[in-house]
C-alpha cells in the first residue's frame, strides 16, 4: 500500500510529526554539533595554552642567554681581571726579558682568578683570549703564550655582536671539548636510546656537547682591546636548569590531576636534558638519549617551524610544543621543548561532553512528553468536529460537536460549529422559498441583462482607463505641484545667496551654477508631471522631429545596456516624412522602447532600428531584437496597467508610451517574429488631430 503523503496526513499524525520534528531531529542535530564544537574548542584551547607555555619556557631560556651574556661582561669589566692582566700582558714598551719575567711571575694568577670569577657567577667554563683571538689562558689551564697558545685546545671562536654581549647557542665538536673542563666533558656523551617514531639512524651515541656561550671584549683604562673573554654553560645533562624551567613553566597546581608537565632541551633530535620519566613517575630514570618523532623533527629542525599540537614524546600522547634552536649563525642545532600529558585532558573533555549528551537527552525526553500532551489537547476536539462533519454528510442533519474539553480557540471553534449547525437549519426552510422568487426575478431580468451585455463590457472598459488615468493624473499633479513649492524656495534663496556673496559669489560659481542646472532639472521633470497629469494643458508643445535623428539622440541614453550586454546595433532609415510629436516624450517612449528590447537579450544579440513611411499618414519607428520574444498570455494585455513579464519593474512603462502615443493620434504595436525576437512598432501621424473626448458613461450604467 503506497505510502499516504503528508497533505493526506491526518491532523493527529501531522501534529504529532510537527512536535516531534524539532525534538527527534534538529535537537539530536544541535547536540551533535555541541558536541563537536565542545571538542574542537577543548583542543584549540590546549594547543593555545601549550602556546603560552612555549613563550614562557623560550622566555626563561632567553634570560638564561642573557644571564650568560651579563655574567661574561661583568667578569670583563672587573678590576681584578684588569691587575690580573696588567702582570700578564705588560705595557708594549717592556723589553722582552721584562714582559717574560712579569708573565712567569703571575702564570698561575690569572687561572685562579678565571676560577673564582667562573665559581661566582655560577658558569661552567671560562677563558681568556688574547686581542688577535689566540687563546692565552682558562679557570682549568695554566697561562699558555706563543706556540703554545696557537695550539692550545680552545673553545670555538664566536666574535662579540655587540658592546652588550648575548649569549648564543653553540655545538662543540670532540675536539673543541677538550677545552671544558674534565668534570664537564663526563656528561657530553649522551647513548642513544630506540625510541618509537623517530627517525632512522645508525648513530650509537652522541658526543657532540651543547653550550651557552659569550663573548666579552676586555678593555684596559685607556679604551685599548686587551683581549676577549669566553664563557659559558653546558647544557648536556643539566638537570638543575631543565627542572628550574619545568618549574617556572608547570609550577604546583597548574595542571589537573593525573596530569604533569615536562620540559626538554634537545641536541639535534635527541635528547641531552630532559624531566621526561622512561617508565612514569619520580624515581624512574630520566629519557635523556631517546629521540623526537620524525614528524616533528622534520617540521622543527627541516623546516624551521615552531610545533604545536599533540605528539608522541617516549611513551605517551603529549600536548606539545617545540621551538628551534640556532646558533650565532643561524644554523637549527636544537629545540626547546614544553609540554603535558593529554590524557588526564582527554578524559575530563569526554565526561564533559557525556555529561551534555545527557543533558541533552533528558531535555528531549521531558519537551517530548510535555508537547505530546499539549498536542493531544488540540487534534482531539478536531477528530470530534471531523465526525460530525462526516456524520452530516451521511445526512445525519441533528448531529453536532457537543462538549470538548478544550477551553482556548478550538474549543470556542467548536461551539461556534454547533451554533451555526443550528442557524442553518433555521435558515434553510427561509431559503428555499426565497430561491423561487429569486429565480422568477433572475429570469426576467436575464432577457434584458443580455441585450445590454456587449454595450456596457464596452463602456466598462473606458471607464476602467479614464479612472486609471484620471486616479494616476491627480497623483502626479499633486507631486508635481508639492515639488514646485521647494524649487521656487531652493531657487529663491540661491538667487538671494548669490545677490549677498556679491563679487565672492566668484568662488563658488562653478557650484551655483550647478545648483542652478540641478534646479532647471527638476523644473524640467515637474513639467513632464503636469503634462502627463493635464495633457490638455500641453498640447500646443508640439514639434517637427525627425525620427531617425531621435534615435540616434536616444542611443547614447542606453549605452551602459549596450556594453554590459554586447548587443550589436544596426540601423535602417528610409523615412521621407517627419512626425508631430512633442520631443520630450517621443523620447522618453523611444527610450522605454530601447531599454525593453535590451533587457530581453541578457546574453548579447542584435538590436535593429529601421524607419518607414506610414502609407500617407506619417512615418513609422521600428525596433526589432532577437530575444526570446513574449509569451501569448502577455501579449493580449501588454498596454494595460502593471502588465509584466518579469519580476522587476512596474509594468507601467509600455502603458504609459500607449497613452504618449494615442494622445497625438499613433499606433503603438508589437509582435513576436518568426523564429525569434519581438518587434515593436510605433507609427506617428505627420498632423496631430484633436484629442478626442473622454467616454461617458451610459445614463443606465449606475441603475444597473
């Protein structure tokens, strides 16, 4: 049995569908886009305060730079470090023995003091520099000069950037480290763990070391460069200042339980100091040696950006963050990580979101039960007023509605029935009677109804225009002589304005002048009112016009239609007479005529314009395009009022050039051509003819 559909529906069953609609489908539909929404919102808020978390960890990590910086031009500046280099590096005019006697003498007082500077400001190595960049000394070596200094192991050669040194991230080699101290190069070596996700590498072990390093310029009391200071901190397996920045960025209580933040600091891919635990909790051992996912490796380190989003960091599903290191050359060495764990987030994100689902669904449940309750409280007395109407069509006359419990609008719908049920009854025996004297009188009047039908369709039809006209003549008049009144003022005070500026009246001239063309507009377009409103009051402004002329004046009017719809003109004249029209309305016909055969051809066509004698009555104007042409229905009322084929516009425009037309004694026509297109056809008179008199109404119409 095929299924009914919903017009057939009954009240009951469409109620029911209406109620349950918005609680079924568009409620479930907005609790899943909560749901989803709540999802991509929780995300975006971690990956948001994993952000926040990577400033902080790459704001302390600059300070650090910035310490290491401060320290070493300290150090430079001080004045042991002056008298140290003063028994040193004695004044150029020393003779040889004397700057060699001074050099033995204070061999061991400059590596002292580079130890107690270093142990004071908490760094890890120092040295010292002469001018030319050779290394003379360090807090861990004796005083080293000529051969020995050239070969003496060194730190690498990182020049000072600026009178303020920063501290740069730098990558020792096997070799530069034999410049660190014994104690320092125990922690280089770092074994490299397996590690899931990370890239391929047959590498067993890193022994390159990451540093903190600065450059500072030493100075003597006269300006003059006596050397250059390095000194700097080892980062490999640092364990006091990853904990420190793990603290400052994941302090107590910042994450929700179960959840805990970690902090890393890697050497390429691998990491050289880190909190991350191998196995979870405090006492396990630390994952310095596993590696980064080759994921973000490629993202950080390849292409030098920041990551932030969740990654896998040993074990588990971290929210993330990773910033590249680059050292004083700008070369990616390393990265600075923050992060913590996802899933405590992860499990509070999702009984957050069970949590709506429920809430959710016993919302449905509850506006459910509440609309089924109040719908019953409606179909109900419409099944019993469905009844009764069955019942009387059976013929069941005495059957009525009765009580409903429904005390609002159907109810009172309901009496309502029951009472005109009873009213109808009464009236029915009254207008049966009355049916057979209406009908004796019907038949009489329909004889002479009939003889005067084609008479007054005729006269109704003039009428029907003369009101039109007439209703339409008294609206533009009243326009045209409300709009007078503000001319005559605006023209007034602008002649005044001008009288009073006198000479200055000079330097807006350009501007009245154009007040004064604006005014003359409006004047001209009142004028136009009152004579369509009174063409009685106009009809001596009639001139001798030449219709191809005309034509051609009115193009230019049309121009932006002709372009934006690439219609090619082409044009025809073989006219000998000329035609007595006003000017202005000719063109304002001629123009409507234009703009519609423009506006039927949307996608370009052809647009024909061709004059012709009118027999020997005047001339004829014909415009032609090759558009779709116009519907039959369309074409037996297209001079009546609002008559129109499309959606925008008044549908006046072709009445009102009928009227234009008529008034001076031409034919307004159109036709579809064969094929394609319309052709309009306007044929004016060489001599207008009186205008005609206005129907009367027959002297029997208003008794009829």
């Amino acid at each position: 049995m095929p299924r009914l559909q919903f017009k057939h529906w009954p009240i009951r069953r469409k109620l029911l569908a209406m109620v349950l609609m918005p609680l079924v489908v568009v409620l479930p539909l907005l609790g899943m886009f909560l749901l989803i929404w709540g999802n991509a919102a929780v995300d975006q808020l971690l990956v948001a305060k994993v952000r926040a978390d990577l400033a902080v960890a790459r704001s302390h990590f600059d300070r650090m730079l910035t310490d290491v910086g401060g320290s070493a031009a300290a150090m430079a500046d001080s004045r042991a470090l002056s008298d140290a280099l003063d028994g040193v590096l004695p004044a150029q005019g020393s003779s040889a023995a004397v700057r060699g006697d001074q050099a033995k003498a204070h061999a061991q007082d400059l590596p002292a003091l580079l130890r107690r500077l270093r142990d004071r400001e908490r760094l890890d190595f120092i040295q010292f520099r002469s001018a030319d960049g050779q290394l003379l000394a360090g807090a861990d070596s004796a005083l080293q000069t000529g051969a020995a200094a050239a070969q003496g192991a060194a730190l690498p050669w990182v020049p000072p950037t600026s009178p303020r040194p920063q501290g740069s991230v730098e990558v020792l080699s096997a070799a530069q480290q034999a410049a660190l101290p014994e104690a320092l190069r125990a922690r280089v070596a770092v074994p490299l763990l397996a590690t899931a996700n990370a890239a391929p590498s047959a590498q067993a072990q890193e022994d390159r070391a990451m540093v903190v390093m600065a450059t500072a310029d030493v100075r003597g009391p006269d300006g003059q460069l006596r050397g250059h200071l390095q000194a700097g901190v080892l980062l490999n397996r640092n364990l006091g200042f990853i904990d420190q920045l793990n603290e400052v960025v994941y302090p107590e209580g910042a994450l929700p339980q179960g959840s805990h933040g970690t902090a890393t600091l890697f050497l390429d891919d691998v990491r050289i100091s880190t909190n991350v635990r191998l196995f979870g909790g405090e006492a396990s051992e630390r994952a310095i040696g596993t590696r980064v996912s080759s994921t973000v490796r490629e993202a950080v380190l390849g292409r030098g950006d920041t990551w932030l989003d969740r990654a896998f960091v040993v074990k588990d599903w971290y929210v993330s963050g990773y910033l590249p290191l680059t050292d004083h050359l700008g070369r990616r060495v390393g990265m600075l990580y923050v992060g913590f764990l996802e899933a405590p987030f992860v499990g509070l994100k999702y009984i957050a979101l069970a949590t709506i689902g429920l809430i959710f669904f016993a919302v449905m449940l509850v506006a459910g039960w509440v609309s089924l309750r109040w719908a019953r409280g409606i179909f109900r007395p419409l099944e019993q007023m469905s009844r009764t109407i069955i019942q009387l069509e059976a013929g069941d006359s005495q059957a009525r509605v009765g009580a409903v419990n429904s005390r609002d609008e159907i109810g009172e719908l309901a009496a309502h029935f029951d009472h005109l049920l009873d009213t109808l009854d009464q009236r029915t025996d009254e207008l049966q009677a009355l049916n057979q004297a209406l009908d004796a009188k019907v038949a009489q009047r329909t004889a002479a109804l009939a003889s005067r039908t084609l008479e007054l369709e005729t006269a109704q039809q003039q009428l029907v225009r003369a009101e039109k006209l007439a209703a339409i003549g008294q609206l533009t008049a009243g326009i045209a002589h409300e709009v007078n009144n503000p001319i005559a003022v605006i023209q007034g005070n602008l002649d005044l304005a001008r009288e009073l500026l006198g000479p200055h009246a000079r330097l807006v001239r350009d501007e009245l002048t154009l007040m004064d063309q604006q005014i003359e507009r409006m004047r001209l377009i009142v004028t136009r009112l009152l004579q369509f409103a009174r063409p009685g009051d106009y009809a001596g402004y009639v001139d001798t016009v030449d219709a191809a002329r005309e034509l051609r004046d009115c193009l230019p009017l049309v121009e932006h239609l002709l372009h934006g719809a690439q219609v090619q003109v082409h044009t025809d004249w073989q006219h000998t007479r000329n035609a007595q029209i006003n000017r202005q309305e000719l063109q304002q016909v001629l123009v409507n005529l234009l703009v519609n055969a423009l506006q039927a051809m949307p996608e370009g066509g052809e647009l024909r314009l061709s004059t012709a004698d009118w027999t020997e009555l005047g001339v004829e104007i014909r415009v032609e395009d090759t558009g779709p042409g116009l519907p039959a229905e369309l074409l037996n009322r297209l001079f009546q009022p609002f008559a129109t084929g499309r959606n925008e516009g008044t549908g006046l425009g072709l009445w009102i050039s009928h009227s234009l037309v008529e008034r001076y004694g031409g034919e307004l026509q159109v036709i579809n051509l064969p094929g394609r297109g319309a052709r309009v056809s306007l044929r004016l008179r060489s001599d207008v003819p009186p205008p005609p008199e206005p129907p009367r109404p027959h002297p029997d119409t208003s008794a009829v």
